[in-house]
C-alpha cells in the first residue's frame, strides 16, 4: 500500500480511545486486581503507578513518535529510520509478539464470550462456590467449546481490522468504550454499597509498605508494560495512522490516564465484592480461576439477595470484558496485518485472512493445552503458560528496552523534538525529563527486571 492511499484516525478523539481501546483489556481487569490482592494492596498500586509515569508514558512516545514520523508498519518503521541496520529485527520482533499474544489471549477472551453466555442464560443462579470450579474446568478441557469460542473471537476481530482504520478500528472504539466506562462504573457503585465493602476498599487503598520488595516493583513493571500495550509496536501502529497534529505527549498521558482508572475502577468492582462474600484473594487466584471461578460465585453471593440485581451484575461483568479484550486483539491483529499487508505488498483484506488463520490455527493449539493437550510440556509449562511467559515477560520487555534504546541513544535528537512539539508548534516542557528517561533510566532499568527475571541476575 501506498503511503497517499493510507488511512488515519478521523478525530483526535478517536485516536485516542483507540489507543485507550487497545491499552484496556484483561490485563486491567483480570490481571491488575490479582498482583495487587498478591503484592501488597495499595503499596502495589503507588509503584505500578510510578512505572506508569516512570517508564510507560516515555515508552509510549517513543512508539508514537516513531509510528507518526515513518507512517508504516512497527517493522517497516526501524527500516525506514535505521536503513540497512539490523534494527529491523526489533519491529519484526514486536509483530512475532503480537502474533504470540494474539494467539493466547483470543483463547481467554472466548472464555469470556461463553460466560457472557453462561449469564445471560442465567446459569449461575443457585450455584454454591463448590460448583464454580467444576463449571469451568468441565468447559475449559471441552475441546469443542473453547475453540469455537477462540475462533469465533478471532472472527469478529478479523471483521473490524478488514473494515479498516477510520470505520473499523475507530468507529467500533468510539462506541464501545464510551460503553465500558458507564458498564465499569455502574458495577463499581453496586460493589461499593455492598454491606462491608468498606473493608475491599482499604484494602485498595491502605498501603502496606512492609509488602513491597524487589519482586514486587518488578511485577509492577511488568504489568506496566502489559497493561499499556508497550514493547511490541502495537501503539507505533496505531501511531502511524495519527494525523499530524495529534499532541503526542498528551495522548500518551490521555491513554495512561484511562487505562490506570479502569484498572483502579476493576479493583473497586473486585475487591468490595469479595470481602463481602468473605473471601480471602489467595494464591490460587493466580491465572483464570480469579475471573472464572471466584467472581461468579462472589457475585451470587453478594448480590443474590435480589436476583435481578446477581443477573445484572454478571452479564454487564462479563459483557464488559468481551468488549475490553476485543478492542485489544484488534490492536494486537493490526499489527500483525499492517506488517503483513505493507511489508509483502498484499491488499489489506487478503493479509488479514492470513493472520486470522494462522492465530487461530495457534490458538488452537493454545486453547487444546487445557484439554488433550495438558500433558504437553516444554519448560515444564504447557503452551499457553508458555507463550504468556515468552512473549509477556521477555519479549515485551526486550521490545521496550531496545524502543528506548534506538530513541534516547540511536535516532536523532532533532527528529524526537521536532514530532513531540509538532514541528515547534507545541510547547513541551518535559521534553528533556522525557530523553533523559529514555537515554538512561528506562534501559537500565529494563534490563535490570529482565536479568533478575530470566534468574540471570538477583539483585533482590
Ligand atoms: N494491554 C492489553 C491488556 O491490558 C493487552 C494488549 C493489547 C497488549 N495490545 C498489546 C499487551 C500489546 C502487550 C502489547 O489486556
């Protein structure tokens, strides 16, 4: 495709919430709940919030920048950037990535889909805690179910990213968000009045300082990363579609804002209701079962007082999720389609049946690994656990750590001014905080969690 044929976001606001779309998914709202419940409560949340300022918002301008000044691919971008330079391999990572996560994640956004299934059929209703975790394991090692529900997700998905930029990606983001945010407010005022929801509430808020430890910032980081959809090139894709005067740096804290409220806003649907159920968050609350086994019991039992009200709450719950994964997996499919699509010259449409094929045949594999395919380990994890592990905790990471290094120490000095105040156009302060950042803090500070998290390393 040609650079004058290609697409932009329509309105500043568009590309915000499509970026924002892309940034809010299951990591805010099934992952964000469960590391803070493990490291500490709020202490947790103070240092996942300075990763955000820290690191995450000058990681995020450097995709923008480097996505809006080269108007291609995340690969094709380093190309056009560092030409003849092995540079290249760190977009070409990112769309390997995107791929990777796109394969897995569509596996639990179609768990979400069955649940939202599953409420809206009202099969909860009169359930004890004990039937949860036959209800998903009998469901999650069905190999018929899962699967459909991944390639149905990956279906709908493919629907929005052929449609294009402007009335696919753009419109649906500029409707379903706006929805998410009304659906994740009402069911934090339902949590928030339940009897004793006082206590979640401290739990969010109170700071146990005692808690943090080395381990904790470095999960903090992580799920910085994950959280923000940094390290990969999914915001430098966007990014290539932004018109050139979208603010950059205020998009960057626009998308940080929004996505460090909904999972702020999670925790307040989570934690009130789980405390009133009398739970404990524990560590078997690790992966799925928080999502898919603890809440539909939390949510009977501290709402089934009024039926209509247990319903409620669980359709827009999982409803909710369903439309903060699919605004996800369509970023993380841009990415791949937008490489496939420029890189190999091949009409939009024919490129995203590529990708749609190739990560459900992933997929499935992935969500087999649940069922038939349990006993298949590498590493001593099955597939999934792998590639969650590979591409969230290494590949992400090394894709941010190389991001601010190409920025702070390989591009020009000029090239970074000239796109962050458009031209000169735009006063921007931070400008020097924000090279500095990349030039020192985040590399070391990126290589210290990826050392230490590969056991290459123990600092803490
Ligand atoms: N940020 C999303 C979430 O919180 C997931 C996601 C979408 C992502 N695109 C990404 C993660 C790119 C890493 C990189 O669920």
């Amino acid at each position: 495709m040609n650079n004058n044929t290609r697409e932009n976001f329509g309105s500043k606001l568009g590309a915000v919430l499509a970026a924002a779309g892309s940034a809010v998914g299951l990591g805010n709202i099934w992952r964000f709940p469960i590391e803070t419940g493990q490291n500490g409560g709020a202490a947790f949340i103070i240092i996942y919030v300075a990763c955000v300022f820290l690191l995450g918002i000058p990681i995020m301008m450097s995709e923008f920048f480097i996505g809006r000044h080269t108007q291609t691919n995340t690969a094709g971008a380093y190309r056009k950037l560092a030409p003849g330079t092995p540079w290249k391999w760190v977009g070409r990572l990112g769309v390997l990535s995107g791929f990777i996560i796109l394969s897995y994640y569509s596996v639990v956004a179609g768990w979400t889909a069955e649940y939202t299934r599953l409420a809206i059929g009202n099969c909860f209703d009169g359930k004890s805690a004990a039937d949860f975790p036959t209800i998903f394991s009998a469901f999650v090692s069905n190999p018929w179910k899962s699967v459909l529900w991944m390639v149905a997700f990956m279906l709908i998905t493919h629907v929005i990213v052929v449609r294009g930029v402007k009335s696919g990606i753009e419109k649906f983001s500029k409707v379903m968000m706006p929805a998410l945010f009304v659906i994740l407010v009402v069911l934090a005022v339902c949590s928030i009045m339940l009897p004793g929801a006082s206590r979640g509430i401290e739990f969010l808020l109170k700071p146990d300082f005692s808690k943090i430890s080395g381990a904790v910032v470095l999960n903090a980081m992580g799920q910085a990363f994950f959280s923000l959809s940094l390290g990969l090139g999914c915001l430098c894709t966007y990014a290539s579609y932004f018109r050139s005067d979208t603010n950059i740096g205020k998009t960057a804290l626009n998308v940080a804002l929004i996505d460090t409220f909904v999972a702020i806003m999670s925790g307040f649907i989570i934690f009130p209701a789980v405390f009133n159920a009398g739970y404990a968050i524990s560590s078997n609350d690790i992966g799925p079962s928080l999502l898919f086994i603890t809440l539909p019991s939390v949510f009977q039992q501290a709402f089934g007082s009024i039926p209509m009200l247990s319903y409620g709450v669980s359709v827009l719950f999982y409803f909710l999720l369903v439309v903060a994964a699919l605004t996800s997996t369509i970023s993380m499919h841009e990415v791949v389609t937008a490489y496939v699509s420029e890189e190999f010259n091949m009409p939009r449409r024919k490129a995203a049946t590529i990708v749609t094929i190739a990560c459900s045949v992933v997929g499935v594999f992935c969500a087999l690994s649940f069922g038939p395919f349990a006993d298949f380990k590498l590493f001593g994890m099955n597939l999934f656990d792998l590639f969650d592990y590979v591409a969230s905790n290494i590949f992400l990471p090394v894709g941010g750590m190389f991001i601010s290094i190409f920025t702070g120490w390989y591009l020009d000095k000029k090239l970074i001014r000239d796109e962050i105040t458009n031209n000169g156009t735009l006063r921007v302060p931070y400008l020097r905080f924000v090279i500095f950042i990349l030039r020192y803090f985040a590399p070391i500070a990126i290589a210290i969690i990826l050392l230490n998290q590969l056991g290459l390393f123990s600092w803490f």
